[in-house]
C-alpha cells in the first residue's frame, strides 16, 4: 500500500470516475451535437489489461471505489469480463449509464461484480425523451431500470437534469415516479461543459428552485451525513425513501471533494473542470512501473485547485466536453 492521495488543501482521495469510452448512442442536447463528436481513435483507447493496472495503482494509493462511465459504458466490449477483473482489486464498482441495453446487460454485470447503477433519465414522456436525446429509446431506458433493480444493482439511482422550458415542469412527476417504483432519484444541476457552449446561469434550474417545486406536494427533511457525497438528499415525506439534489454550481462541494477521473484515453483529470490533465497512458506505454505511475498521479492530485471556479470573472469551460472527460 502507498501514502495516501491527498491535495495541498489536505483533501484525500479514495473515488475514482473511470471512463471507459467516449462514445454514445443518445444525443442528449445538453452534453452531444446531433452528428455527435471527433470520437476518439480505438489505439487511443486504454484496453482492459491497461485499465486494469492502472486501476491497481489507484487503488495502491487509497482509491476504494470506482464509478464506470463515459460516453455510455454500456458500449465497451466486454465489460462483464472487464468488471470481474476490477472487483478483484476489492474495490465498490458502480456504473454510470443512460440505460439503453441494460436490460440485457444488468444481470451479467451484477454477476461480474458491479454493485450499483445511476442509470439517467430527463422525461418520463417518450415524445419529449425523444426531442431531448434524438433518439427513440424512452421503453429500452425503462425496461434497463426495471432489470437493474431485478437484478439487485441497488439501489438503483435515477439522475436527472432539469432544464428551463424543457423538462423543468416534471421534477414532481418524476419524484412520484420514482418513489412508486422504488428508485432513489437525484436531480443534477447543469453544468458549464456542453460541446455547444450554450449552458446560461441565468436561466440555470438550481437546487433552490428544485426543492422549492418539490417542497410544495412533499416534505423533504434533510439526511444527516452527508459526508463527500455530491448529493444533498431529503427523506420524503417522513419515509426511508430519498431524493438528492446535486447542485454543483449553486451548492459547491469542492471542499470535500475525494474525486479523480480518468479518461478513456488514459488522462487524469483531478477536477471535472481542470484545465489541464496528466498523461497516464504514455509513460505506461514506455514500460513505466508502477512506482513511477503511482509518482505521476501523486504530482496530479498535488496540484489540484481549491476549487472549480464557476461564477469566477476568468472562469473558462474545459476544452473536453462532460461525455469525453467522463461524467
Ligand atoms: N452516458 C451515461 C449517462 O448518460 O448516464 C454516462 C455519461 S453522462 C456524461 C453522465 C451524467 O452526466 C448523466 O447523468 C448526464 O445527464 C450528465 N450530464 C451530461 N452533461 C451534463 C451537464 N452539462 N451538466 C450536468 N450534467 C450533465
Ligand atoms: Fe450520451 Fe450520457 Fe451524454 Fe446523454 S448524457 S449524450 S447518454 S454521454
């Protein structure tokens, strides 16, 4: 076991957001032009013995739970073998996934190790479902959530972005929804990192304005213990069931922040919105040991920002967009 991996404001960090494509089969209109992007190149792409060790290094140095993602994780090949190889590092997997293909999926991931699945949805109506991702796959989402929960990836978590004017008049809705069907839903304020530079904070749905919707049909009391989770959650209405809210922009929580990412192609990144990153995949691909990988990503946590600066005067977008960094 190494030291620690712990930032010059003394934050340690023990969760890791893995991604493990940038590519995706949605088009969400806040996170994907419809033609969709310069997709990454497969060589440029870590393969599985690759994430595997670097994993292990992480994991050398404290990192204890790991969150699947991309672009949509779904669409790696061979993931069941992937995760298998993953949980013996003793770690908690999790998966980040817009559902689509879960449904086949889920019990072979859960059967390879995976814990637990956020799995998004912005609309239970599947024409608005339709305009907001461009593609027509509402049922697939549906039917993926009800095979995670079946297969006990639980609890099964619902993310959810609300946007002005598009989704913003079914918080409630999706809140009773989910409650119904025993979903532990979260609400996830926009963020500054579309492709299309066409995020407002003016126009932002906030935390503020999400619990004050919700607050009218329910009573949301706050869980004690938030400990380093992004999530404010709320008891409803006096039952063990929750619902979060993430307010990245308007509630930051980068003071207790225990997160690092690594890209699909092998990038550190110790904030989403760093600008700068930490080539993993080189020195590893020049026959670098691990000792010397463990030495690079101590160097990236060591220079970690205080803080992510949105609503700053110099604040500027990262270059990569949420679905390339790895959300
Ligand atoms: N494709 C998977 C999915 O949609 O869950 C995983 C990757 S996606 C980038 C992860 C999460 O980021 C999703 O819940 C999505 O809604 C959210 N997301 C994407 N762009 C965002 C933005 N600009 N602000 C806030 N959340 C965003
Ligand atoms: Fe794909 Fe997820 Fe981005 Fe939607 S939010 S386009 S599902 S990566």
């Amino acid at each position: 076991m190494r030291a620690p991996l712990v930032d010059g404001f003394g934050r340690v960090h023990t969760d890791l957001r893995l991604s493990l494509t940038d590519r995706c089969n949605l088009r969400c209109t806040y996170c994907m032009p419809a033609e969709g992007l310069d997709w990454l190149p497969k060589p440029e792409l870590l393969t599985d013995d690759e994430l595997v060790r670097l994993v292990g290094v992480f994991a050398s140095m404290g990192v204890r739970t790991v969150r699947l993602t991309g672009g949509e994780p779904l669409l790696r090949r061979g993931l069941p073998g992937l995760i298998s190889r993953l949980s013996e590092l003793d770690l908690a997997l999790s998966l980040t996934t817009n559902g689509v293909g879960l449904e086949r999926q889920a019990q072979a991931l859960k059967d390879a190790g995976l814990k637990r699945v956020n799995v998004s949805l912005d609309s239970l109506r599947p024409e608005r479902f339709l305009a907001l991702t461009l593609r027509d796959r509402h049922e697939d989402v549906l039917e993926g959530l009800a095979a995670a929960k079946a297969a006990g990836l639980e609890p099964v978590k619902v993310n959810t972005v609300l946007m002005r004017g598009v989704n913003d008049d079914e918080a409630t809705e999706l809140l009773e929804w989910a409650l119904a069907e025993g979903y532990a839903l979260r609400f996830i304020e926009q963020m500054p990192l579309d492709p299309q530079h066409g995020w407002d904070r003016g126009t932002m749905v906030d935390a503020d304005e999400i619990l004050e919707v919700l607050g009218r049909d329910h009573v949301l009391i706050p869980v004690e213990s938030r400990g380093s989770a992004p999530a404010e959650e709320f008891h409803v209405d006096g039952g063990p069931a929750t619902v979060g809210v993430v307010g990245s922009v308007s509630r930051p929580f980068c003071a207790s922040c225990d997160r690092l990412r690594l890209t699909a192609d092998g990038q550190v990144r110790n904030c989403l919105f760093a600008r700068d990153e930490s080539d993993l995949r080189a020195p590893l691909r020049d026959g670098a040991t691990d000792d010397e990988l463990a030495e690079r990503l101590r160097v990236a946590v060591a220079g970690k920002r205080k803080g992510h600066g949105i609503g700053d005067p110099g604040f500027v977008q990262p270059d990569r967009p949420m679905s390339a960094i790895g959300g």
